[in-house]
C-alpha cells in the first residue's frame, strides 16, 4: 500500500512570514485549514524572507511560477519542479524544491524517483527531514526494516517541521508509511493505530477518514484471531479496538472464556458506534457478480456522451471473448444528468450510485468523474472505473481508466528516442493544456538523453501557421511535436509542407512510393508527432501527403490489428459506424469488471483487490493501475502508413 495522499485536496501554499517556512490551506475535499469566504485570487508567490531580490532573477521567476503552479494544480507542479531543479543547481531555494518534488513523487507513489531526487541532493535537507522522506520512500518499496529504523520514533510523535512542505502533507505521508511498515514488520495494531492518527490530521476530509478505515478493516480482516487478542492485551487506540474486537471475542469464545468475551464484545461495539462504523464491511458485501452498474449522462447537454458510453458498455456484455460461455452480464445505467426532483426515480449522481450501491447489489460500475460519487462510492466499498485522466488517489475505491495526456506525451517522445531522433522542436497552443504537455514532453526526451531545440507557440484556435513555421525553420532538430489534436494537425502539416518541412516515415518502416518526395535544397525530413486527440479516419484522407510516418497517440485509433481488430469488427457490425476513443475507454472499464469476476471476484473487496494488483488486456493497452490508483500502462502509439493508421509495434 502506497501512500493515499488524494491530489484533489488543494495544496496552497503560502510562505508564513512569522514562522519562516512554507505552509498549507487546503481546499476541496478537505475542510479548509483557514477559515476563510470565498478563495481569493491566487496571488504571485513571495520569495522567502532574506532572499535578495536579483540574486538570481530567472531563478526567482521560475520559483515564483512553481509556487503559482503548485497552489492553483499541485499534480502539474511535477515537471516545473525537476527543471527547476536541472536549470538552478545553486538556487536559495533548491532545498525547498527538493522537498516539494519528493513528496509529490511520493504522493503518487513513484518512490524510485524519489529516491533519485533525495541521492542527488543528500546534502540540501536537514537531517530529519531527509530521514523522513527516505523513510517513506523506503516504505513504499517494501524495504520495511530500513523505513523503521528511519520512521520508528516519530511512531507515538509529531514530525517536526519540514522546509517547503506543509505539517498535514508530512503527517499523511509518514502515518501512511508507518502504518503499511508496522503491519509489514508484524504489529497490525501498530499499523491500525498509525491510520487513526492519520484520520485525526487537522483538516482531512471525510473521504480520508474513511480510507483510514476502510484500511483498518482490511488489515483486520487478514489478522488471525489470535493475533487479534494478542495485540488487543497492549495499549491501542479506539480504531484497533474497533477492528481488531471481533477476532479477539472469536479467539476467546474458542477458549472457553464467555465472560472475557461478552466484555471484550461490549467494548467493540462502544468502538464501533464511537466511530461510526456498521456490524458488516461495505465492501464485503456480495453482491451479484453479474450486475455491472453505469453512472453516466443519459440527458442533458451530456447525453450524447452518455450513449457513446453505454453503446461500447453493452458490446461487453454481448460477447464472450473471454469466457467459454456467455454469462448473463447486465448493464444497470442511472443518469447521473437528471434534476433532483427526479431523484425517486434514480436521477442525480449520489441518488442513482446510491439505489445501484445499496438497492440494485451490484459489484461495480462505471461513472464519469464526480467527487460526490467517488466519495459515495468509497462508504460504500464499490468498485468504481472513472472515465477520467486524473488520478482518484488511493485512500479511494475508484481507478482512473482514461491515460493521462501527459503519459501520452511521454509515449511519443519515447518512441522518438528509440527510433535514433535526439534533437526535438515543439509547435503548440500557448494553453495550459498545450503548457502541460510540452512539460511532459521535454521531461522525457530529456530523461532520454535528448534535447528540446526550441519551444514555438500559437494562440489557441489558429488557423495559420506561417509566421511560427518560419520561426521553425531556424531551429536545428529532426523530430517535431505538435500538443493539439487531429482537427489542429491538419492545418499544421500543409504549412509545414509549404516551408519544406515534411513528415518522414521512422527508419524502420520502408517508405512506398507515395512516401517518397523529390528532394529540394531546402528540404528537411523531421519525425512529426502528436497527441492527435480527436484523431477519426478522415485524417489519412484530408493530409495523406503530408503525415506519411506520423507517429501519434490518440489514446485508440480503431485500427485493424490483432488486439482491436475484433472489437472494431464487432462494434461496427452491431452500430454501423467506427468506434471513438470514448467508445473504446467505455468498453475497457466495463471489460475490466467483468474480467475481475472471470476471474474468481466474488465480493467488492474481491474486485478490488483483482483491479488493484493484476494487468487487464484492453483494446486500450495493457491495463495496469498504480498505487494512487492512477492508470500506468503506456498508450498505445500509432503511424500513418499510406492511407491507413495502423498500431506501431
């Protein structure tokens, strides 16, 4: 387990005049730490108190930009931080980008990176704080002696204050790996006790408190009974009594000991109703393994997304690729659209989940993103596949189905690496969006030993590209990326054409003839890349001559290849018309429920722990989640070849 430190808690951070360090207000999910009306501008972050202005002025601009990035989006403060960390090596404020980076990485449970960050600067931290971090990333990967022996004082302690990170985002991430160390190292109850001081952070919201629980009652239900009575005869707080009481009642019954037993029982449930917790595990309950639940917009200004949804939901449930014999699967839609008024009728997000959760018994559903109902969801132990790219976080009982566009970014510039280009240009909208993905971009043709020759942006919705072209051409690189979707593409490559610049097939691809093109003086053959969101079969059509060799990552283009070549087979045949990306995540999440009761899922906790730790083949990729619950396969990538597109292997 994995620290659950959820990214829609806002992390604003503010530099406190009085105390020297930087500190947090959180917003969101949790109840905000300070107490205020409606949030406030975000202003450009001040410098540390002392630091002469001037000293270093792209140093201080770029810290300024970071600390704006991380209150307004701490999850996109990522790449920001690690350049900053490459391009100020002397920085006033390295230290405190240090600490900011690992916890991030942390946060999201890449804790090798962590460690990368925390070996290259061992001597920037305080030696607590450094402990601290290393402790948790050791955690995380399961060396649980070595995080003890790094973490195992601050056990019944406070960490004390941590430059350039806020005291709740230390206390989470060290409850979280202290917890998961202790149970490692053989003391449940030292674990349980660990997740109630996590679920007493000032400011949590109710979504991690019930994580908090949630996880105990897991850690409970993998404890033997007597275990149970045995860590029960320490000194332990009211959550291990309450998870751990049942188990100890059951060991003392075995003995024969009813009086110790009716005692210890009594005491369980004064736990139990202290804090608010039922006789029965939500997520055990049965349930029918053959009702799969649908949260999506069936009305509205939505609908439309709702039907593309449930079109490539119930090509699942009609087929049997992956059972001997079809089971009788249902779809049980709710629109999650309709008005309240509707709601005795199933209408509204929390009431439709709400009826499918506690009424309808199914073992999971799939739903477009919603805080409310990842919350509700979570209470109730269900299994939820968001169509969404961001990260639902840990603590959650939902996973994040749709890759990010930033790991879609990533594909391509790796693929460039590995096809020999080195020297990169981007071209792309001057947009957060377009910002986001030229970060992800330069990360990881930089982590690949390549180099971004030069960054040439347009204002969004341009439809000429000839002056930025021209700015193109005096840049030297031999792979271009354009961060924008297909429709911006087409526009992009004639211009490109007209300025002698021409898409070039990768070099391990023979070019037909209609990749072939006379060569001029001025000629340059790039590898060209996009995201291409959007991407549809009229592409090839409208700009054949000039993406031969694109390499582009949609997310899923319905090309025939022997993955999804069934699945487009068959959703045209049953719809008359090819499947969209959205039709194809659509199919993935409700594919990957259905797979985890092929499986042997049984209960909620079963398909949670199926999703949770086993790879799923999708028509989407490889399907694996990672510790935050966040999808981490790598997106498929394609090329254009002659008038087809077809899957790059």
């Amino acid at each position: 387990m994995r620290s659950p430190v959820d990214c829609r808690v806002r992390l604003a951070y503010e530099w406190d005049m009085r105390l020297g360090a930087w500190w947090i207000v959180l917003f969101g999910g949790c109840a905000s730490v300070q107490a205020t009306g409606a949030r406030p501008p975000a202003p450009a972050a001040p410098l540390p108190v002392g630091f002469a202005e001037g000293a270093d002025p792209g140093g201080d601009a770029d810290f300024r930009a970071i600390a704006y990035r991380a209150q307004t989006d701490p999850r996109s403060a990522r790449a920001p931080l690690q350049a900053f960390l490459a391009h100020h090596p002397h920085h006033a404020q390295r230290p405190v980008a240090v600490a900011m980076l690992t916890a991030i990485l942390l946060d999201q449970g890449d804790a090798a990176a962590a460690k990368t960050v925390l070996g290259e600067n061992a001597g920037m931290l305080a030696a607590p704080d450094r402990d601290i971090l290393d402790g948790v990333a050791e955690s995380q990967l399961g060396r649980h002696a070595r995080a003890l022996a790094l973490l195992g004082k601050y056990v019944n302690l406070d960490p004390p204050r941590m430059a350039g990170l806020p005291d709740p985002q230390v206390k989470l991430l060290l409850r979280a790996a202290l917890s998961e160390t202790l149970l490692a190292t053989g003391d449940p109850a030292g674990a349980i006790d660990q997740l109630e001081l996590y679920s007493r952070v000032d400011g949590l919201g109710a979504l991690e408190r019930t994580f908090a629980r949630r996880r105990a009652e897991e850690i409970a239900s993998g404890t033997s009974d007597q275990v149970a009575l045995d860590a029960l005869a320490g000194r332990h707080g009211v959550l291990a009594q309450a998870v751990l009481g049942e188990g100890a009642v059951r060991a003392l019954r075995g003995r024969g000991d009813e009086t110790r037993a009716a005692a210890l029982a009594g005491s369980t449930a004064g736990a139990r109703m202290q804090l608010g917790l039922g006789v029965d595990l939500p997520s055990a309950i049965t349930g029918d393994p053959t009702r799969l639940g649908l949260l999506v917009p069936l009305s509205g200004p939505q609908a439309r997304l709702g039907e593309v949804i449930l079109r490539g939901a119930m090509l699942v449930v009609t087929g049997a690729e992956h059972a001997a014999e079809p089971a009788p699967y249902r779809i049980l839609p709710r629109d999650s659209a309709a008005p309240p008024e509707r709601s005795a009728k199933g209408g509204g997000p929390l009431a439709g989940l709400s009826a499918l959760a506690r009424e309808e018994r199914i073992i999971g559903a799939v739903a477009v993103s919603d805080a409310r109902s990842v919350e509700l969801a979570t209470r109730d132990g269900l299994p939820l596949l968001l169509l969404d790219e961001r990260a639902p976080g840990a603590h959650s009982t939902a996973f994040q189905i749709i890759h990010p566009s930033e790991a879609r970014a990533a594909a391509l510039a790796q693929q460039a690496l590995d096809l020999g280009s080195r020297k990169f240009a981007v071209l792309g909208p001057d947009s957060p969006s377009g910002k986001r993905l030229t970060a992800a971009f330069r990360q990881a043709v930089e982590s690949g030993g390549g180099g971004v020759m030069g960054e040439i942006t347009y204002a969004p919705g341009t439809t000429t590209f000839s002056t930025e072209v021209q700015r193109l051409r005096r840049l030297a690189f031999d792979a271009l990326f354009v961060p924008d979707d297909a429709g911006r593409l087409e526009l992009i490559a004639p211009a490109l054409a007209v300025a002698d610049i021409w898409s070039r097939p990768p070099r391990s691809f023979s070019p037909s003839a209609r990749e072939t093109h006379t060569s001029g003086s001025g000629r340059r053959d790039v590898l060209l890349l996009s995201t291409a969101l959007g991407l549809g079969t009229k592409f090839v059509h409208n700009a054949e001559r000039y993406v031969q060799g694109a390499l582009l990552c949609p997310g899923f283009y319905p090309a025939d290849d022997a993955r999804g070549g069934n699945f487009v087979s068959r959703f045209e045949e049953a719809y008359g018309t090819l499947p969209s990306a959205t039709d194809a995540y659509g199919y993935d999440a409700v594919l990957l429920l259905r797979t985890a009761v092929e499986r042997g899922a049984r209960t909620r906790a079963d398909v949670l722990r199926v999703l949770g730790s086993q790879t799923f083949e999708g028509v989407t990729g490889d399907i694996r989640f990672g510790p935050g619950h966040n999808r981490i396969d790598t997106p498929h990538v394609y090329v254009v070849a002659g008038e087809s597109i077809r899957l790059l292997k």
